[in-house]
C-alpha cells in the first residue's frame, strides 16, 4: 500500500468530507558501550535498535497552505507490538497510524480505502469539534454509515484549534485492534499558545495504549454473551508506548549484574517476578539475543534530548480499559494543556492519565551524566484504578552527552494502584489558565437551560450483562442519526416517540446494587434534543455495580465540542450550586467521574450535529455506556450533508424517494419503530 500526499493552498471554507500528513521519528544508532558485560544485553541492545525520538522529529511552528489531502488504506496486518505476532488493523502497512501535523485553521482531506474485507469501519478525528462538518466526525451511526468493505470515503474538516489530539476507529471495538494515531495542530504564526515560550528544546511524543492478544471480536463475544456464559475481557497483556511493548518480561528486569538489587522490589506483579526479556546467560556473556530481541516492532522507546533543555512532552492515551501513571525517573512535569485547552501551569512528578485524555506537560534536562551513574533515565507506565496484572512499561529518555544508553538502575515504580486520593488530588489541580483568551469562562449559572443528571450503572438486561445511563442502554440504529435528521426520517429510523430520561428515580439508592433497587433497565436508542445555543449542564452521577460496594472510574468524552469541568464530589450529587467552579474551570473534551462520585460539566448546545456521549472505555461502551446529543434538529437539513456517508438503513432502502427535508418543515408523524 502507498499512501498518497499532497498539500494545496486551496482556501479553507466548511467542507465537505479529507487527509492528513506523516511526521515519522528520526531513527538513529548508538555505538556500542565498553562496558558491555556490566549491562542488560539484549535489552541493551533493543535499545539500540530503537527509533531514538528526538525533538527534531516535530516540525518547529512554520507558515503552512491551507490544506492537506491523504489517502490511506486501512487494512489487516501481521504485527508484533509486544514482541508476540499477531493480526491488527493497520493503515498503509503500518501501526500506529501515521502521525497527523497540521496548522490550526488548515483543513484535512483523508481519504479512507476500506481494504478490511470483512468489515466496516470509520475514524474519529478525537478532540476535533467538526463545526459545520458533523458528517465527518467518524462515529458508526451517529453522524455516518460505517463505510462498506471495499468501499472508499473523504473526510474533511478543519482543524481548528492548536493542541494535543488524535484519531481512532469508532466501529466495534476496532481501537482496540490498533486503529489510531497521533493527530497534532500547532499554532499559526499569529496565534500565542501561552506556554510557546517555556520550552527551548523541542517536542517529544508519547502515545500510550494497552494491548490484548485476544482479538477484538473474541471480546466481543465474550461481553455478547447470557450472563451465565459473560466472559469480561480481562486485563491487558501489555502497556505500549508509540505502538511498542514486551510482553511477559520487563526491560529493567534486575539481573545477577546489577549487584545484587532485588529484582522483586520494583518490577514485579502480586509478587510474581518480572522476567528480563531475553536469555541473560547467551545475552550477557555471549552477545547473543533470545527470541525477543531482533524484533524491531517492539523495541524500546528511546527519546534523545539535550542536557539543559526543556521540552514539551505530548501524551495521549488510546486504552480500551486501563487508566495510566506516567513518571520520568529524576524529572518533574509541569502540566501547561489539558485535551488541547491550556491549564494554569503546576508541577508533579507524575501525571495519572484516562482513555481518550491528553496533556502537554513541560520537562527540564537538568541532570549531569553522573546521575544515576548515567546520563540515561527510565520512562515509567503503569496501570491505574485496577489490580496490577499487566506489568509496567517503560522507554528511555537518553541525554545526548549520556555516559551509557542504559539507565544504571530498576525503573521507579508507579503510584499504588489503589491510591484512588492521589488521583482525585491530580484531577483536582487542573483549572483553566488565567487570563488566556483560549480558556473562557462558562457561561453564568442563571443562563443554564437544562440539567441532565446521568446515572451509570451496571445491570442485567434480558438476562445480558449490560452498561446503562439512568437505566437505559443505549442501542445504536442502522440509519446514523445525523442523516434521520437531514432526511426527515426520524420516526422510521430510531425511536422517536420521546426523549432519553432526563435523570434517574428519585428513590434509586447508588449505594446499592441495581438489583437492590426495584427499577428495570431497558435497550434504547432514544437521543437528547437540545435547542440550538440552550446552555446545557450535565451532571455524571456513579453508582454501585452488581457486586455491593463496588465502583469503577469512567472517562467521558463528547464528541464535537469542549466542556468546562465544573467539579468533583463525593456521593450523591445535590444542587447545591456553591460547590461548583465557575471562576476557572478547565476546558476538556474528556472528564473522568470517580467510583461513587460525581462529576459535573457545562457545554453550549451551538454544534449542530448529532454527537455521541460516552463513556471511552471500549468494553463499556460496547455494553451500551452512553448517550447522544442532538443539536439544533431544525437547522441540520440546512446542511450540506454528503449523500455517499448516509447510504445505509432507511434511507438507503428508500433512497429514490428521499430527498433532505426543507428548513422549516416538519419532519414525517413517527412510525413503527424500525
């Protein structure tokens, strides 16, 4: 496969339907060190194989045209992340996805080449907010039709404000099959990110996501199951980092050489203790590798920086489940944007991090080579929220006048998972910039129009384990929602005689488990409308699970807008207004609500479009955690809608005598649903 490029100066109007640019990491070798027999060897020399990313690899800020085109081929690829082959969705031959680098105000034209075969697929452009292009915000049913194996589509939106973003697959759970890839906008020349001027030293990147070898429709089966047959999809095999990980083994494993350091005391899991990956005796004494180490798919992250330097740091998170600790051995972070909006500046020495949750973080190379014996600092990822049964990842950050490419010590281990305090204590500290014209403040509390309280539960639904928001499970029609709207078709498409429950039973105790509470959950497919420009307050309300007293963490993310995250509380949520911020409340596209707690949020209804809500755990959402917004019903006939994305369902069966619905006019009386 090949991927056509090509960037014109055409002038940037609402498009519609696009592509992207490739920005791939500088490769570079090290010489091999003296003092070889006092190393890992084949770790070592993982390392040494390993793209070294360096801040030369993003472009510096520069005069852009006004448009990019891309053509990909999105197809199955034989890949080994972990060191363990497997089949995964790769486009144009490769995993990740090419590294998207565009100017705010630059429009993407990507055209996808379905090449699955057995499968249809879309890409959600993360953290884009698609104004005037609902079409191409790339969710299955929601604002398009999944595109048909051997079947192409052209999306093209405008990016349209600098920060920190990326792209996944929205069909099924085919993220979690390695459908993603970094989507990046740097500022124009006349803009002024607050934070442009803190750093000397360039960018790095790190994408960070976890790794089954289960294949995704296996885990769909499982989650698809009658509760007596419900297999959950487990924990993660690997973490990876930019694609890469090992699996079953760690890369700082301590071995017999590093002077009799306890190899239990920092790599281990539930005490089990972590393998070196490869065979130490032929790697240390013989200089040769085991059967990990000549697989460059999976060789280390290794980041070159300059001493003296600081540097922006991009991180992102794909997960399909887990929540992530992020540390940088012997270096703070200081957090300068969160999901693409700048936040007041504050320093920590390490971040926790969500699905679908990004961050810019500002690191200073302030050590002398003799640090650590060496000039070479471990990467450290490990899993939050949950019992560890994946073992941490780890890459490489390496000054360039570094005395060896090895870090001299075991990595520094994460944060306890269950220290659930110190991530509320994180998540807490992140409030918008002060004074930066990119982070406005909300609208008023007397300008809300409406109040949407959510529930999360989950529950049992015709004897299937499902997710539910204020006891419904949200099922998705085969008309996209958007183009029931654009044709009028409404009541033929979905369920139309009324809208999703605007908040749970007063009566419901969410210190119970559903069936403690005597309250069916149905399946659904009924949406939220809200007027065009109603100022919307949701509120996200956890609750027990099926076993008592037990709660998880659920990252939310809506789709074509940002949020001001209003706050946090414990319990039950009251409408007691004093305990919201109002004064300075970040900016987000992802929100995450903690185990029997509340999170609220406010968002201005002026998208028009139809934008899922959901929670972005893969599973979760598959089990139907999540909601859909409509927005300005009316005014989406005035679109210019692309017929070829709305050719499925109702309207591909009746599409000779469909034409879109006149302004103004009235949508047909609902008929029998679907």
């Amino acid at each position: 496969s090949s991927a056509t490029q090509s960037r014109t100066s055409t002038a940037t109007t609402p498009p519609k339907s696009g592509k992207a640019t490739m920005t791939r990491p500088h490769t570079s070798s090290s010489e091999s060190p003296l003092m070889v027999h006092l190393l890992l060897c084949c770790t070592f020399l993982l390392a040494l194989a390993a793209p070294a990313t360096t801040a030369a690899s993003v472009p510096a800020p520069a005069l852009t045209p006004a448009k990019q085109n891309m053509t990909w081929d999105v197809e199955y690829i034989l890949w080994s992340p972990d060191c363990q082959q497997r089949v995964m969705i790769g486009i144009n031959g490769k995993f990740p996805g090419p590294n998207i680098t565009a100017r705010a105000g630059e429009t993407l034209s990507i055209t996808v080449n379905n090449k699955l075969h057995t499968e249809g697929l879309v890409i959600h452009w993360h953290g884009m907010r698609q104004v005037g292009t609902p079409w191409a915000d790339g969710t299955a049913s929601i604002s398009q039709c999944a595109i048909s194996p051997g079947d192409s589509f052209t999306y093209e939106f405008v990016a349209d404000k600098p920060g920190t973003y990326f792209y996944h697959g929205h069909f099924g759970m085919q993220r979690a099959a390695g459908l993603y890839g970094w989507l990046v906008v740097n500022a124009t020349a006349e803009q002024d990110e607050p934070y442009r001027r803190d750093y000397d030293g360039g960018e790095l990147r790190m994408l960070l996501s976890d790794w089954y070898h289960d294949n995704v429709y296996a885990q769909a089966a499982g989650l698809e199951q009658k509760y007596d047959h419900f297999q959950w999809v487990g924990e993660p095999q690997t973490i990876l980092i930019n694609g890469r990980g090992q699996y079953d083994c760690m890369l700082g494993a301590v071995t017999r050489f590093h002077r009799g350091i306890d190899r239990r005391a920092r790599t281990c899991v539930r005490g089990k203790e972590a393998k070196l990956c490869g065979d130490e005796e032929r790697c240390l004494r013989r200089s040769e590798c085991g059967p990990y180490c000549p697989q460059s798919q999976c060789a280390p992250v290794v980041f070159d920086v300059e001493p003296g330097r600081t540097y922006r740091l991009r991180i992102a998170s794909t997960t399909s489940l887990s929540a992530l600790n992020v540390q940088v051995q012997g270096h703070d972070l200081t957090v300068v944007e969160a999901d693409g909006n700048p936040v007041e500046p504050f320093t920590v020495p390490d971040i926790d991090i969500y699905s679908g949750e990004s961050y810019s973080v500002l690191l200073t190379t302030n050590h002398t080579p003799t640090f650590y014996r060496s000039g070479s600092f471990w990467i450290s990822v490990g899993v939050r929220g949950r019992p560890p049964k994946t073992l941490p990842a780890t890459a490489i950050l390496r000054y360039t006048n570094s005395r060896f490419p090895w870090p001299g010590s075991p990595p520094p281990a994460t944060p306890a998972w269950y220290d659930l305090q110190r991530s509320k204590d994180f998540t807490h500290r992140i409030n918008a910039r002060r004074n930066a014209a990119e982070a406005p403040p909300p609208p008023r509390t007397e300008q809300v129009n409406r109040t949407i309280v959510m529930l999360n539960t989950q529950t049992l639904v015709g004897g299937h384990m499902k997710w539910a928001v204020n006891n419904v499970s949200l099922t998705l029609p085969a008309t996209p929602y958007l183009g029931a709207y654009f044709y009028g078709v409404q009541g033929s498409a979905f369920d139309a005689s009324g809208e999703a429950p605007n908040g749970f039973p007063g009566g419901y105790d969410i210190d119970l488990p559903p069936a403690n509470n005597s309250y069916e959950t149905t399946l659904s497919d009924r949406v939220y409308e809200l007027p065009h420009g109603a100022v919307v307050d949701v509120v996200l309300q956890n609750a027990d699970m099926r076993r008592d007293n037990d709660s998880e963490t659920h990252p939310w993310h809506l789709h074509g807008h940002d949020f001001w995250v209003l706050g946090y509380g414990e319990g039950r949520y009251t409408s007691g207004r004093e305990r919201l911020n109002t004064e300075d409340p970040p900016l987000r596209n992802t929100v995450v609500v903690f185990p029997h707690g509340w999170t609220a949020i406010r968002f201005v209804a002026d998208n028009v479009g139809a934008w899922a809500f959901h929670c972005h755990i893969e599973p979760h959402l598959h089990m139907g955690m999540g909601a859909v917004f409509v927005e300005g019903a009316h005014k989406i006939r005035e679109l210019d809608v692309p017929r070829e994305a709305m050719m499925c369902g109702v309207i591909r069966t009746t599409a000779a005598a469909l034409t879109p619905a006149k302004p103004g006019s009235s949508a047909p009386a609902p008929s029998a649903h679907r």
